[in-house]
C-alpha cells in the first residue's frame, strides 16, 4: 500500500471516536461490576466466618463451663440432712485460660446461697451477663438429691470472664479479615484479566475494522467469539450492502457515460458537418461553441469511463509483464500529432530499461491521463519532458514549462472532480490525476505532485 | 484540696486499725508521699528491698505492715482503699483477690506467663514447705527424707516425740492452709502424718516465725510445713537445726504481691512491684535475703503450685468446713 496510509488510519479513528456517542466506559462497568461483587462476597465471607467462628468459641466455653459445673454439682452428697459438696480440683483446674479469665461460681440449695459468688444465680442452662464490672458467661446445672426427709435442690452456677474468647475471637477476625482482603484482591486482579481478555477481542476487531484500506469493503472472516458474531454479521451485512450500492453507483455512472457519449458524438458530427455549410459568422460562432461543449461533455464522459474502469480493475489487476518504454514511446507517437498543432515538443527519455509487473491497460491509461494534463497546460512553444528512472525506484515524471501547480492546491488536486483554481478554460473533468493516482495505488505506488524549478508542473509515477 | 485528701490519706490508717500488726515500721522520713505494703513477710526479709527502692526515690516513704495471711485477706478485703501493695504467700488468698477485682492490671510489667496471673498478681519467689529438725534431738536416728519417713521415725520413738511435733494450725495461717490442702490434693501420706502428729499431740502454730523460735529453743523437735527460706535463714547461723526438703514430692509456692485496685499512690505501688520482681528474677541473690523465682529456664524447678483458678477450690466455704473438719479430726485427738 502506499505510504501515505498512516494519515488514513489517523483520520478514520478520529472520525469513528469524534462521531460515536460515548456512554461510559464497557471495561470500567464490568471491572466495577466484577470488583464490587468480589468485595461484598469479602465483607459477607468476613462477617459469617467471624459470625460461626464466634459461635463455635462460644460453643468451647459453654462445653467446660457445663463440665465444670457438673463436676461440682456431682460432688454434692448429704450427709447427716447436710449438703455437702466435696468438689475436685479440676472442676476449677480446667477453666484456666491463656489470658487468666476470672471465675466466679455458686453453689445453692433450694435458692438458698450455699457457698460462692452471691448473684450469680440463672434460670436458663447459659446465659451471659455482668458480674463485677465484666462480661461473663455463666452454665447452670441443678440436681435433686434424696434424703431421708425432704429432697432438696441443688443447683451450680459456673461463670467466667470472656477475654481468652474475645482474644481467639481477635485472632480469627484478624485471619479472616486477611483471607478477605487477600480474597478481594485476587478476585479485583482476575476480574480485570477477565475484563482486558473480554474486551481484548473488540479491540482486535476495531483494529482490523481500522487497519482496511479506504475501499476495502470485503466481509470479516476472522473467528469472533460468539457474542460478538451478531455485530460482525451486521457489519459485514452493511458492508456488502454499500459495497453493492458503491458498485451500483459506479456502474450507473459508466453506463450513463457511455449512453451519453454515442448520442453525443452523433450531435458533434451533425454539428461539424452544419458548420461547414453555414457561413453566417454568428451562426459559425455559436456552432463552435457548441462544438466545444460537446467535446468537453465527451472527454468527461470519457473519463467518467475510464475512472470507472480503473475502479474495477484496481481491485482486479490484470498483471503482465510490461515495458514501460514500449508503452511510453507508443503513446508518445500517438500523442505527438496533437502536441504538433499545439507547437509543442513532447520529448521522450526512455533509455533505462524499466519493466513492471502490472496491468498495461490501466498504466497506459495513467499514463495518458498525465500526459494529457501536460498537453493542456503546456504553452505553445515549449517542451514536454517524459523521463523514465530507476534510480532510487522506478519511476516516471511528466513535466511542462507552464505555470505549474499552486502551492495551496497540490494536496488535493488529485481528489476526484478537484480542479485547479487557474484551469482557465481547459477542458478537464478534474477525474485524470485521480486515475493516475489510483493506478499508483494500485500497484504499490504513489503520484507525486511537484513544481520544476522553472516553474513548470511535474507529475511522477513512482513504483 | 488534694493537699488535704493526701493528709487525710496519710494518717487515716492510724484511726482506722486499732489493728495489733506483728509489726509496723516506716523507712524514709519524708512523708509526702507514702506507699503503704501489707505483707505477710517478716520484715527483716523485705528491709534491703525496700532500702533499695527508697534509695533511688529520696523523696518517698514506705509503711510496711505485717501480719498472718488469713488475717491480711479480711483487713484487706475490708479496707482495699487503705494499701498499695499487698504481699502474701498465701497463694490462694491473693489469687482469690485478684479474681474477686482487688487488684490493678499492671500490662506495663512484663513476667513469665507461670509466674503471673491476669497481668495483676506477681510471683516474686519460689519457697519450698520443708520439715525442720532439732539435729541434737536425731542423734542416733536416721534423719528423715520422705514423709513416710518422718512417720515411721515419729511412730518408732512416741515417747521421745510426744508434745514436741508443731505444723501449722490450718485454721489460723492461710499458708498452712494452702500447704496443707496442696499435701492433702497430692498424697494420702499426708493424713497419715496427721494422724500421727496427732497421736503425738502436736502443737499447732500460727505462723513459721513462731515455729522455729520454738524449734531453736527446744520447745520441739520437730516443725512440719515450716517455710524452708525462714527454716534456712536461720540454719545458718544455727547448728541446731536440719532442714529438708522432702524427697517424695515437693510443695513448693512463690510469695506473690498484688497492687490495690483503690490504691492512692498506684504509680509508686506499680514502680515497687517492678523493683521487687526484677531484684527477685534478675539473679542479685546474695544481696536480698529472700529467695528468688526460680524456673525461668528450668521448667522442673518451677513451684508445684501454680497460679490458676483452681487454687479457690479449697478456699469454698463448703469444701473448707469439710476440710478442716477432717483435718481437726486427724490432728486434735483428745
């Protein structure tokens, strides 16, 4: 492609990001939506496993206070219709904690105080409360003992202070929250990998929706995942559908030219032929304005034509191998006859071999198409230069000593029906720098517009 | 305001106790600010401590103040508010204070987690129970080194031993207590001693102070549970006496001081407390006359009886009446 492709890309995407309506980003949104679910999963993992955490340690300490307080309440006998609790060692032993928690316990008969902590007495089995300043949890266990006259009820009340559970509570709140965070940060990093993955498939069909050539409307056929396969189907829908109504277009323009030259060319001969008889000088006058305007309707029909064709051929070359000097020095002589009525010298410097592998229609066309502007634009009396070099890459330059191109207009001269402010009153359809430019194109070439240093136009066809 | 408050502070305990304390002495002059310690220890072993507290801080005063253990529980437990420090070796009592929210947290200090009890109660000793003898008396009989031992001797030679045993009367002497159930909670040995001490009708004392100025001057031959550091302290100086630390197993307790949690000089309390257990673990044995907590490294050497919640079974009203019941059963045998 020719080297001027860069500056297309550039335009398009500034034209695709300048038109689009932007609402909000799509990898943002799913990033946030894949982030923010992560972190509430986070904070519920985080409060149920502290929750059930807290659950089981509390579970712990109602299993020992329940042992202690059984073992005491097993000790208790009557002897002599008195209660008396002869309780082991462990029954205390075993509520030693890591973080010395207190413990209070009572020891009652019928809701009497028998011994211990006053105050401490509960009807449920566990229950938490304040005792002396702190938070404790206290078991109750009751027993029935059979004597000789009246039973009677004994009931123990075991409690402890919670600061060995509230430092295991600590700890494993400490773990989860670190699990959590550690959770959170593994889910945030795969959810933006996820994201890029995901949305690493649009970009790589944006870029090769953007990297196609202005006229390439073929259909994507790439694998796409699934979900996007319905908006590349649209688009290669919409795609064949303007590359059909582009085709239609075109051929509507070749065939009107074409329907429109024959008639015309019958009009010029009737013409020409009523100009020979007539001898009015007004009449003659008229006839040859017509005249004129019949043979520039032609040429544009003409190039209409032509422009069309080397639209089709472009996307189809024909390739041969082809002698550009050959071609050269045949439309030279063809084209000298016209330079002569002109005063025109239309010189031809074709010694380096230059051979191309490409379509001889379409470059003969070009060819001519340049040499015909030259023609145009050359002042009587004057040379036409039409060299051929190879050095640095092949090329071939058409120069005139006219008035040159303006400076402001040599970038767009080439577009399609652009003509120079200064044509005057050429006849042009502003349509043959464009097929020699799409020529070059087409054959990995580009055309050059430049200004001799004497001032004169200078087109090169550079392969 | 607050001048007044600390006056009326500083001479309160004069009003308060009509109190007949073992003994009471002041060291510093300046008594601007005075750090009042209820203890259970002779004075003579805590002296050199406080000299060298007082020392470092010309501008203070420390009112030392003995008594037995039980009896320093209730004037305690009565009068928190009226004492900074409090030192027992009764290490039930002082752990049952500690659980009943007598003490301050002092999370500043740092101890051995065995050696310490909610960051409240520190263990500053480690003293062994041990069976004093009048050596002149064993002449001739194979000294003792188990229990069983001492029963078989006692049994051997009733005449000889009879009147002249002494142990502590458990009802009086909370470290008699504590020793005693400790005993009792080990070995069946110990009520078979008992038995015998009380066949042999043995004097019952109050105190270790008591039972070996008994045992220097003759009064008796033999004094079971007495404290090995007062035992040793005098042996010494004195030919008289044996002491042994029996081989069957050992009671052993540390000496354990608390600070009030109504203490008015809490800061002073808190900076004793720190002195008194960097002296004891640090290693300056020679100089203090205390014995120091040993176990830091050696884990076999650490007390038998630990700090933990347990040590409030014997002290249940309940359990005590039965124990003590079965105790005066065992030893009063009239």
């Amino acid at each position: 492609m020719s080297k001027s492709k860069p500056c297309a890309d550039l335009a398009i995407g500034l034209i695709m990001t300048r038109d689009v309506t932007v609402s909000r980003s799509l990898r943002n949104r799913l990033a946030m939506i894949l982030t923010g679910g992560a972190a509430v999963l986070a904070i519920v993992l985080f409060f149920v496993v502290r929750g059930y955490a807290a659950q089981i340690a509390q579970q712990g300490q109602d299993n020992i206070l329940s042992a202690s307080a059984a073992s005491i309440l097993d000790s208790a006998v009557l002897r002599d219709g008195q209660v008396e609790l002869d309780f082991p060692y462990a029954a205390l032993s075993m509520l030693s904690t890591d973080a010395d928690d207190r413990v209070f316990y009572a020891i009652y008969e019928d809701g009497a105080l028998l011994s211990g902590y006053a105050g401490l007495d509960i009807p449920n089995p566990f229950r938490s409360l304040t005792y002396d300043g702190a938070t404790v949890r206290v078991a109750t266990a009751s027993r029935t003992l059979i004597g000789a006259n009246v039973p009677r009820r004994v009931s123990v009340s075991v409690a402890q202070t919670q600061d060995a559970l509230s430092g295991t509570l600590n700890r494993i709140s400490t773990n989860v929250a670190v699990f959590g965070a550690g959770f959170f940060a593994l889910a945030t990093a795969l959810s933006f990998w996820a994201t890029s993955t995901t949305i690493g498939q649009l970009r790589r069909l944006t870029t090769s929706v953007t990297r196609r050539g202005p006229q390439d409307l073929s259909p994507f056929t790439k694998p796409v995942p699934t979900e996007m396969a319905p908006l590349v189907g649209s688009l290669n829908n919409l795609m064949s559908r303007l590359d059909q109504s582009l085709k239609q277009s075109e051929d509507f323009i070749a065939e009107a030219a074409h329907r429109v030259r024959t008639p015309l060319a019958t009009v010029r001969s009737y013409a020409e032929a009523t100009f020979q008889r007539v001898e009015n000088p007004e009449n003659r006058d008229a006839l040859r304005s017509m005249m004129r305007a019949i043979d520039e309707s032609s040429r544009a029909a003409g190039q209409l034509l032509d422009h069309a064709m080397v639209t089709f051929r472009a996307e189809n070359l024909e390739r041969s191998d082809v002698d550009l000097n050959d071609l050269l020095r045949d439309l030279v002589q063809r084209m000298t006859p016209i330079a002569d009525m002109r005063d025109v010298d239309l010189i031809l410097d074709a010694t380096a071999p230059a051979h191309l592998h490409g379509d001889p229609i379409l470059l003969q066309n070009a060819l001519r198409n340049l040499l015909d502007n030259a023609l145009k634009y050359a002042p009587a009396d004057s040379r036409i230069m039409v060299r051929v070099q190879t050095i640095p890459s092949l090329s071939v330059d058409v120069s005139d000593e006219g008035r040159g191109f303006r400076l402001g207009e040599i970038d767009m001269l080439a577009d399609r029906f652009v003509r120079g402010s200064d044509s005057g009153g050429q006849i042009g359809s502003g349509l043959g720098l464009t097929i020699a430019k799409d020529v070059a194109a087409a054959h990995g070439g580009r055309l050059i517009l430049t200004n001799t240093p004497r001032g004169g136009a200078c087109a090169t066809l550079q392969f | 305001m607050r001048y007044i408050a600390v006056l009326t502070l500083a001479f309160m305990p004069a009003f308060l106790f009509a109190q007949p304390w073992e003994d009471e002495q002041l060291f510093g002059s300046n008594t601007s600010q005075t750090l009042r310690i209820l203890s259970s220890t002779d004075t003579s072993f805590f002296a050199p401590v406080i000299d060298s507290f007082i020392a470092a801080r010309p501008n203070i005063a420390v009112q030392y103040l003995v008594t037995g253990t039980a009896d320093l529980d209730d004037v305690f437990r009565q009068n928190p508010d009226q004492f900074d420090v409090v030192i027992s070796s009764a290490m039930d009592l002082q752990l049952k204070l500690t659980n009943d929210g007598f003490a301050r947290q002092l999370p500043s200090i740092t101890h051995p987690d065995w050696a310490q009890w909610r960051s409240s109660l520190f263990a500053f000793t480690t003293e062994p129970a041990a069976i004093a003898l009048n050596t002149a008396a064993f002449d001739g009989l194979p000294t003792p080194r188990t229990r069983q031992d001492l029963i078989q001797v006692l049994r051997e030679n009733p005449d000889q031993f009879i009147g002249k045993i002494g142990t502590y009367d458990v009802r009086q002497s909370g470290l008699g207590y504590l020793f005693a159930t400790q005993d009792a909670r080990t070995s069946e040995t110990f009520w078979r001693l008992m038995e015998v001490m009380g066949s042999l009708d043995a004097k019952l004392y109050c105190c270790s102070g008591d039972m070996i100025d008994d045992l220097i001057a003759g009064q008796i031959l033999v004094a079971y549970n007495v404290l090995g550091s007062y035992a040793l302290g005098r042996a010494d100086t004195q030919d008289t006496l044996t002491v042994i630390l029996p081989s069957d197993f050992p009671t052993t307790m540390m000496r354990s001081a608390l600070v009030s949690k109504s203490a008015s000089s809490p800061d002073l309390a808190e900076a004793f407390v720190s002195h008194l257990i960097a002296l004891q673990s640090d290693g300056a044995h020679g100089v203090f006359p205390l014995p120091p907590l040993v176990g830091a490294q050696d884990t076999s050497a650490r007390a038998s009886i630990s700090l933990e919640p347990a040590l409030m079974t014997y002290l249940d009203t309940l359990k005590r009446q039965t124990f003590v019941r079965e105790w005066e059963e065992a030893i009063i045998q009239e």
